[in-house]
C-alpha cells in the first residue's frame, strides 16, 4: 500500500539564484572531491553545501553548519516554500543510445569537472521518464529493497537529519501501473503548461517540473497509487535512515504536528511502465592479481562457457545486445583483445552457484558473473568485492577498457544490465542482488524540491 500527502516543497528562488542549473547536483553519493569543487565553483548557492557529498565530514560540526546555512538560505528567500500543500510531476528527458549506453565515449558519468556533451552522439533515440513526487507515510507504507546497506551512509545521513529537521533529496520508489493512472491525472492537472522550473544536468539531460496544489488532482494521484506495491530503485540507506529517525524521535516523545514530518520522506515515485525506466550496466574492471593471464583464465573458463574472439568493442556491444535476454553472454576484454564468454548449459546454474539463493537470483548476469566467473577463477569472492580490492567499478563499457589500456586493470568484464522486472522479482523474494547491480539512468537531480520537518517537541 502507498500512502502519499502532499507537501510544501522548498525550492530554489530563481530570482536570487539565477540559472537553476547552477545549483542542483548529483545526488550526494555520486558526488567525489573533483566534482565537489566545481559545484561550488560554479554558484555560491550550490545545493552540495546542504548535502554533502559520499565521504562524510571529518568534522563533526560541519552537520551543524550545513543546518544553520538552510536556516539562513530559507530566511534569505534564496529558497522559498510552496505556499500550499501539492504534489509534483517531475520529467527527465534525456538521450539513450543504440549500444547500451546513455553517453557517447568514455566519460565518467558522475565527473562535473568537464562540460556536458553536445555533439558526436553515436545513434541514439530521447526518452521521457516521469515521476511524481509527493510524501510516502512511514507509518503506514513500506517499499520493497533489493540491495544491501552499509553502516557508514546510515550514520552519516542519520547525522544530517538530526541537524537540518529536513529531508533535502529524494528516495527513488518503482511501481508497476500499466495503465498509467497516477501519471494521466497529473499530466491533466498541468493542462500543457509550462514547467514551474527547468534544468540541465552535467550530461545534457533536462529536468523540469510542475507543481499540482488542485485538491482534486492530488486527491486523484493519491487513489491511483494507494492499491499498489513500491520497490526501491535508489536511495536504499536514506529509505532505512528515514525510519531509523522517525523511532528515534517517537522515543523521544516529539509527535509529528502532520503529514510534513519526521513520519513521512520525500519520494519521486516511477511507473515501470515509463519508456525511460532504464538501467546502465555497471563492467567490472580486474585489478591487482599476482598470475593473470587471458590464455589462462580463457582455459578454465571454456570448461563451463563458450569462448568466441571478437574484433572490435562494437562487435562486442552487438553480442551483448543480441543476448540480452535469451542467453547469459559476457565480454573479457585484456591484452587487447575481446571475447565472448557464453554459459554452455543454464542447467548448470544450481552447480555452479552453491548456497541456498533463488533460482531467480542464480539467473542474473551480474550473479553468474560474480558466482561462476569471478570467484572461482579468479579468486574474488564477496569479501574480496566489497573491499574493492581486486574489482573497480566503470560507468561504461568505453570507461572499462580504456582503463585497462591505461594499466588501471589487468581485464574487463562487460555484461547486459539487470532488467527492471528483474529487480521487482529479486524484491518481491526479499534477498538482496550482488553489489552493483543496478544503475538507474538519469539520476534524480538534488535541489529540485526539498523537505523541512514539522515537529512538535513538549
């Protein structure tokens, strides 16, 4: 069930801060040192200074800052709540390209140190993905995860929301509507009119929104979703700090003064049915083992996958996608060369990944890879995994194999993303997949609509 309350969004006011653009960012853990910098070089009102980025302050008072500057920002007018209580439609249209991928070359996504892309684009076609962003009721709503989390991103969050009182970026939920109900009730309350803002990304996406205060519409919104399950796409850590806070502060004896508090999150919710509900695969790049060799590793793995060379990384990509879906084929790429790498029986899963998971877990790409690739070939389980130590993470197949050309990695494996019914499925049996399974394209930009919290503390 998916309780949802409209809010009074806080927002940038684009008379003091200009360019929208300027402002908003990646979400706070996409965010490194380099990108960091050239946010707040480009606008003395950048929304990183609120969030923070992925590495947690050294600083314990840096929580308390942040929490005075929002004060000062919304008494300054440089962000303004909605004067009454609504919801938003909010659109990304972006560009998605033939081979698999959102961008052309191998640029890091999350790099804001270089300008967006403009030209050169290898075939590609635009997708419209929208979302709805209203309240999700903590108390009485729940949305299915799929991933793991991680006590450091708990604790640092935990630490900003006890400082700001505020919910300042968004958890990203998917729902299953085939028939678009939420969504057509919403694109009739806008009625054609232009978005309430618009922005671009560092990658040349679009963002723009619509703000809906009608009681009719919000109250249309909120039958259409009220019946339906929610799945977390992104946003798994501040989904479970979100409700970590709302304990603590019932424990305390505060009581929320409404809907607009600590029971409650901002939310953007996605119908799986949008075209532009896409997810990126994430090639794993190999690193730092004593006695790799391709010939080798191509010897053991022939025992239990088919091993075909290939001449180019478009033939590569073209093998990917003529598999996606129908058969488990992976890219090596080392020593400059591609091959494909093919499960000979899927039969042979259950051998092949021991321990007690899901056949529908065993049968992701990205678990096959990790369960019947890496770890007995090459040594690297999960342990070895989640440190990073012989596996680093690119953003596109071109990121992957220039690393390896640059001697960043001895090989690179590329792989078909995780499909979106592949995750509500994993969800829906409540285990968790591998780490890095699933990259959802664009990201939800952070300083669109953000959150204060309504608190009454006797």
């Amino acid at each position: 069930m998916a309780v949802i309350h409209p809010f009074r969004g806080l927002r940038y006011n684009p008379a003091v801060v200009g360019d929208l653009s300027q402002v908003v960012t990646q979400p706070y853990d996409r965010i490194g040192p380099d990108e960091e910098k050239a946010y707040r070089r480009r606008s003395p009102y950048s929304y990183v200074q609120l969030i923070g980025t992925k590495s947690p302050p050294r600083d314990e008072t840096e929580y308390a800052r942040r929490a005075q500057l929002l004060q000062a920002w919304i008494r300054d007018r440089i962000l303004v709540h909605d004067e009454k209580p609504g919801v938003y439609l909010y659109r990304q249209t972006f560009r998605w390209s033939a081979d698999r991928s959102p961008l052309s070359g191998h640029r890091d996504p999350t790099s804001v140190s270089r300008e967006p892309e403009t030209g050169n684009w290898e075939p590609s076609t635009s997708l419209i993905r929208q979302g709805l962003i209203a309240l999700l009721d903590l108390t009485q709503s729940g949305a299915k995860a799929h991933e793991h989390t991680l006590r450091g991103p708990k604790e640092d969050r935990l630490k900003l929301f006890r400082a700001t009182e505020a919910h300042l970026e968004h958890i990203f939920l998917l729902y299953n509507d085939p028939a678009c109900t939420a969504t057509a009730a919403a694109e009739g309350a806008i009625g054609g009119r232009a978005p309430d803002l618009a922005a671009r990304d560092d990658f040349g996406n679009t963002h723009e929104l619509w703000y809906i205060a009608d009681p009719n519409a919000v109250r249309s919104v909120q039958a259409a979703l009220l019946p339906l399950e929610l799945y977390i796409a992104d946003g798994h850590h501040r989904f479970e700090t979100s409700q970590a806070f709302m304990r603590e502060c019932l424990a305390q004896g505060w009581w929320p003064t409404g809907p607009q508090s600590f029971t409650a999150l901002p939310v953007t919710l996605v119908n799986i049915a949008e075209p532009g509900c896409v997810i990126r695969p994430t090639p794993r790049v190999v690193h730092s083992l004593p006695t790799f060799t391709p010939a080798t590793f191509l010897a053991a793995a022939e025992r239990e996958f088919a091993a075909e060379p290939l001449g180019s990384l478009a033939a590569a990509k073209a093998v990917l996608a003529a598999a996606a879906g129908n058969r488990h084929t992976f890219i090596l790429y080392a020593g400059g060369k591609f091959w494909s790498l093919t499960l000979r029986d899927e039969g042979r899963l259950d051998h092949l990944i021991a321990g007690a998971h899901p056949p529908a877990w065993k049968r992701l790409d990205v678990a096959i890879l990790h369960k019947a690739i890496l770890e007995p070939l090459l040594g690297i389980d999960d342990e070895a995994l989640a440190r990073q130590s012989n596996v680093d993470y690119a953003h596109t197949d071109e990121e992957a194999v220039a690393l390896v050309d640059a001697g960043k990695g001895q090989a690179a494996f590329l792989l078909n993303p995780t499909r979106v019914e592949e995750v509500l499925a994993i969800a829906d049996l409540g285990v968790s997949m591998p780490q890095k399974s699933t990259d959802f394209y664009p990201k939800l930009l952070s300083g669109l609509v953000a959150m204060t919290m309504e608190i009454d503390k006797p």
